[in-house]
C-alpha cells in the first residue's frame, strides 16, 4: 500500500480509504450482511489501509435516518482490536441540526454506536450553503473547538457538495479545518468544487478526501461500446477501475481517495492498484479526457448552466435539476445521480414542482423548452428516493 500525508493534519494515510456506505447487503439497505462485510474491512486493514470512513446516515432504510454502518464499523473494530491501527471518519448530520444542543445528541450518539471515545476525523457531513448558514448561526465552530479541546475529536473538517466560491468561504470562516471531503472523478473536474476546490485546498495545505472516484460504481459497469473502444486503443492497457483511480492518484492535490466497496473482490481489486505506482502520461491523460467528452455527449439535453433562467418564480432549482438529469442520462441510470437529485435540492425545488408558467423559456441561451425538460427530469427520477 501506498501512503500520502493528509495535508497539515501530518497524519499518514493508505491512498486508498475504506467507505462504508455501500457495504453489502440483503432484501434493504440497512440490513448488512456482516460476516462478508466484516471480511472485507478484515482484508482492507490487513493490506494497509488505515482509514475507514462512516456517516449517521449510512445503511439506513431512509437517506436521513439512523444508519446501521457506524453500528457495524464500531462492533467490528472492537471485536477485532482494529482500534489503534486505524483512523475512524465520521460525519454529524448537518442538515438534522436544529438546536445547538443537537451537536452534542449526535456526536454523543455516534461514539455510542461506533464503540469509541474519540473520532480521529469529524466532518460536517455535506453542507450545502443553507445548511452551513443554519449551523453557524448555532455556534457550530465553538462546538469544534469544544470537541477538539475536549479529545473527542482529533481533527475536524466537512464534507460537501457545494460550488467551488462556497467552498473557499467556508474554508476562510475556520483556520482550524484540517480535513476536506469532496466529489471528484475524471467527469466531474468542473462539478461542483471540482479542480478549482482541490487546488485550493492544496494551496491551504488541508487534506483533500475525494468521495465517488467511480461515480457510485457508474465509471465501470454497463460501460458502452464507444467508451470501450476508447480505452482499448491505449498503449497501455488498464482497467475501468484502474483508469480511474490512478488518475485521481497521479493529481498532487489528493491525498486519499475513498472507495465504497460492496465485495471482498472489489476489496482486493482496489488495494492491489492502491498499492501499484501507476504513473498516467500525456498520452494517456488525453485519452482521459477523450473519454469525458464521449460521455458527454450522452448528455440528456444541451443546459450549459449559464443561470439567465433563475431564478424561477415558482422556486424550481432549474440549473441543478438539469445537471443532476444530464449527469444520470450520460452514465446511462438514474442511480448515477439520484443520491444528489434528493438530498441536495429541496422538495419544493426539485423539476415536479415546476407549473409550466413558461416564464423561463425566452431567457434559454440553448432555446430549451425548460418546462418540457423538467417534465423528463421528474419521468427519470420520480417523487421519491427509492434508488437504493
């Protein structure tokens, strides 16, 4: 295994992280098949990696209730005595943060059910910006100066899936974050914070954690023809998963990459590349991108996000309902984007809401019948999250 500091936290970590929001499971996502998942974490440790990674909501039956993967992580740390040997990432649900008081509930909680008396890496998990104005007004940073003076908590960062000038505002609030999760894959350099958001982390020398180096698994299954094609003309042959994960590998602005296993197999796969100096040439990098315009043109329709047709007077979130659809119709399956669609646009903003008042349509730089395209954005996705 391969190992990189994690910016100023000092701490070396295994370049490849241990996810544990799509552990294996039977008939519900909350209920995990420990045995096999206990295995897999079992291998992970024992082949280097030494950090695993967990949040309050993972493997619940809901996308925000009470998870079941703190519960498993933590019972199987203890019963292993995997404790010492690694670092434990978990996230307080910001967007369950109503009160001051409810840091504490959570936090309390979450050492309950991880069986531990401290957390070396605590992140706000997924601010968006009304989340994070909604926890500053409640004094979350005395609360992270209370955990880590505390020893609760080791170190403290945030997670999100916010633009990249949100992402440097909340960085500039708190010079004590050592530790940033984002969203980066070879599709979405100009996704959310993207290339500019880990360039700037690197600039601040906090620790970059990337999150979906595979998209949700959708960088390589069911990948098509003109893709294929494409990584079979390189002169040196790789995987999908291969592909991927040394492109994340090769960018100096990473320092750990999480991947959210579901097999003993894929546990196996990713630590022998994680473990494999891989270096990505020119050629290669281009083909890379070769690769990211093929997809692209899979795109569902042709929004640019230019933003002249916000904001709707109805509320729809018109921009990011047509990005998360464009993203899921180019990978082909909803599930690519639907975690996004429903958590992070509100249930009144999301494309069913939309009343066909056609007020939008003149200001389309691309002439798209915005209404008409939110109408395929809802057929997609539907009302609810059932894409588990």
């Amino acid at each position: 295994m391969l190992y990189n500091k994690l910016g100023k936290t000092n701490l070396e970590v295994s370049r490849l992280g241990f996810g544990t929001m799509r552990l294996p499971t039977k008939d519900s996502n909350d209920n995990i098949v420990e045995d096999e998942a206990s295995k897999m974490l079992e291998y992970g440790i024992e082949n280097g990696i030494n950090i695993i990674d967990t949040a309050y909501p993972y493997h619940s039956a809901t996308l925000d209730g009470s998870g079941n993967s703190e519960t498993f992580v933590g019972k199987f740390l203890k019963e292993n005595s995997y404790r010492e040997e690694i670092l434990l990432s978990t996230k307080s649900p910001s967007w369950a943060i109503e009160e001051k008081q409810d840091f504490d509930f959570y936090l309390d909680e979450q050492l309950k059910k991880l069986q531990t008396d401290y957390i070396d890496i605590y992140l706000l998990h997924s601010l968006t910006v009304p989340d994070w104005e909604n926890v500053q007004n409640l004094d979350v940073l005395d609360f992270l100066d209370d955990c880590l003076s505390s020893g609760r908590v080791k170190h403290v960062g945030f997670s999100s899936h916010i633009e990249v000038d949100y992402l440097i505002e909340i960085l500039d609030e708190y010079p004590k974050w050592e530790v940033v999760m984002t969203q980066m894959n070879y599709l979405d350099e100009y996704y959310q914070s993207g290339v500019m958001g880990l360039d700037y982390l690197k600039e601040v020398n906090v620790g970059s954690v990337i999150m979906e180096p595979l998209r949700g698994g959708r960088l390589v299954q069911n990948i098509p023809p003109e893709i294929r094609e494409l990584w079979d003309s390189a002169e040196v042959k790789r995987t999908p998963v291969e592909w991927a994960m040394q492109y994340l590998w090769n960018r100096d602005d990473v320092d750990c990459v999480f991947s959210g296993m579901t097999s003993l197999e894929q546990v196996k796969q990713n630590v022998e590349i994680a473990s494999t100096e891989d270096i990505i040439s020119e050629n290669d990098q281009e083909l890379i991108r070769e690769v990211a315009r093929t997809y692209r043109t899979f795109l569902g329709n042709s929004c640019t996000r230019c933003g002249y047709c916000m904001p709707c007077p109805h509320g729809v979130d018109i921009i990011n309902c047509l990005t998360e659809y464009n993203i899921a119709h180019m990978m082909q399956n909803p599930k690519a984007s639907a975690m996004q669609y429903f958590s992070l646009i509100d249930d009144d903003s999301r494309a069913d809401s939309c009343v066909d008042c056609k007020e939008c349509i003149p200001y389309c730089t691309q002439m798209l019948d915005i209404p008409a395209e939110l109408q395929k954005v809802y057929e997609y996705f539907g009302s609810e999250f059932d894409h588990f």
